[in-house]
C-alpha cells in the first residue's frame, strides 16, 4: 500500500477539528505514536494534537502488550486531547471511541463490526483493531488524554492464513470486508474526525447515546466468559454494561460488576 501522505490527510478535515488541531504529523517510522504524544507537551482544553505512522517498532496495545503491525499494512494514529473537566471514569471515554469508530466503519460500508470490551474492534471473528486510552496528565478538573487507535487496513496474505495471531483469534482486515476499500490516507482523515467528535461529544453529552449504542456492537453480551483480575479470576456470561460502562458479569453468586481486567471465552480456540 502506499505511503500515508500529510496533505491528503488533512485537506478533507471539516471546520470545527480544523480549528481545534494544534499539530497533524506523520511519520515513515516510529517506536511509538503514543509514547510519541505523551512526552509532547498537552494541548489546551477543547483543543488536540495527531501523530500518525506509517510503522511502529515498538507499538504498544493495553496491559503492556504489543500491537504489532507490518509497515504500510495498518492504521497507526494517536491523538491527544484536553478535557476542560476530566470524565469521572476513564474507561467509558474509550467505550465511546469504539462506538464512534465502529459508526464510522459501518458509514464506509463495512459490515458486522463488533466491539469486544473495553477496548477491541472485530470483524468477522478477528481482531480489526484496538484502542489504547493513556493518560498524558490531569492536575485539577482538566485531563489530557492520548488515545491511539491501531487498525488493521490490508494484512495481505497474513489475514487469510492466520498468520497473526492475536489473543481473539486471528486478526482480521478491512481488505477482507469491503470491495471499495479508501486509502489510508483517507481513513485517516476521516478517523481524525470521528475521533475529535467522538471526545467532544462525550466532554459535552456525557456517555448516554454512546451506551446506547454500544448494546448494537457489543460481541461480548451472552458470551461464557472468565475475566482475568490480578488475583482471581470469575467467570459467568456476560450481561452488557452499565450505564457508566463497566461490564456486567452474571455469576453463579450474583451479578459483578468489572471495573478493568482482561476478557477471555470460555472454550474458544486462541483463549486460555
Ligand atoms: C490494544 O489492542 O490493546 C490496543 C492497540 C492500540 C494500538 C495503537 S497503534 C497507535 C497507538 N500507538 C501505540 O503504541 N499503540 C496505539
């Protein structure tokens, strides 16, 4: 695929994130956009930096995993962004993300996205990609957050065979979902703005519509699952979530509510 190209990217951003971004860069290699955008100093409240990459050495997913992904193969992206009043639990600011994302993968004509709590984009079984939510600093109301975003856009050979696998499954593509596939120039302007509008939405609205929403995507809801806590592990079907976004986990003793943890299926193939 080719090269991600700056003007290409930033041209077709709409007024309103046009006037809030302080600073669009791309890069041929990086270790991390993330990392990247944390060490940068935080932008100004409503107001928000992009780092993009064509290839991460050292990318890095929640929990201390990688996030691997071959150059020119994916969507590498992080944004920071400054909340003038810091949400009272961060974990539903990348819930809300994952609801914009998903929206936006269904507007450019890719069917049955699903979003695997917290943090997880899947298609077709796989993981299309993940949402890494970190935050830059936050003394008094405001809080600066860097959101990264990794996407897999066409993994080639490697998403038919199996050739990565992650801890889903394997990975899925959104080569392998649409005909009509735009550039990743293109998917990333048009992730730039979902994301912008995803963050000031949720800052201004709070997260009802997006918990609304989320019940339509969520690939977890009635699944046998076990979550993994650092020192127990309960397990039961999964219910949803709450209005806040913590996953519902019915149980032999009750309904428990998980604030963070990792999500295993019982008995599916890659899950342990
Ligand atoms: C996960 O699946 O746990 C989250 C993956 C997040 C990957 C993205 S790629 C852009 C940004 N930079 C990183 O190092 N990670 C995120």
């Amino acid at each position: 695929m080719n090269k991600l190209n700056a003007e290409q990217i930033r041209q077709p951003i709409s007024d309103t994130p046009c006037s809030r971004l302080d600073y669009l860069e791309v890069f041929s290699e990086i270790e991390s956009t993330n990392s990247y955008l944390l060490e940068k100093p935080a932008p100004l409240p409503g107001r928000f930096r992009v780092a993009i990459a064509d290839h991460q050495t050292a990318g890095r997913g929640r929990m201390d995993r990688q996030w691997y992904s071959p150059p020119l193969s994916g969507l590498c992206m992080s944004m920071s962004y400054t909340f003038e009043n810091a949400p009272k639990f961060l974990p539903a600011a990348t819930l809300a993300i994952g609801v914009g994302v998903a929206e936006l993968l269904e507007q450019l004509g890719i069917r049955g996205v699903g979003l695997k709590w917290p943090n997880d984009l899947i298609v077709r079984n796989g993981k299309l990609g993940g949402i890494l939510t970190e935050v830059h600093s936050g003394d008094g109301p405001e809080m600066t957050v860097v959101v990264g975003i990794g996407i897999n856009v066409d993994l080639g050979q490697s998403a038919d065979t199996g050739g990565i696998k992650t801890r889903i499954g394997y990975a899925s593509d959104l080569a392998s979902c649409t005909d009509q596939l735009l550039s990743r120039s293109a998917l990333s302007a048009a992730l730039v703005e979902t994301l912008f509008n995803t963050l000031a939405e949720f800052e201004k609205d709070g997260f009802e519509r997006f918990f609304s929403a989320w019940e339509r995507y969520d690939w977890l809801r009635g699944q046998r699952i076990s979550v993994e806590l650092p020192n127990r592990r309960p397990h039961g079907v999964c219910q949803g979530i709450d209005s806040d976004g913590a996953l519902m986990l019915r149980t032999e003793s009750g309904t428990e509510r998980i604030m963070s943890g990792s999500i295993h299926l019982r008995g599916r193939q890659g899950d342990s």
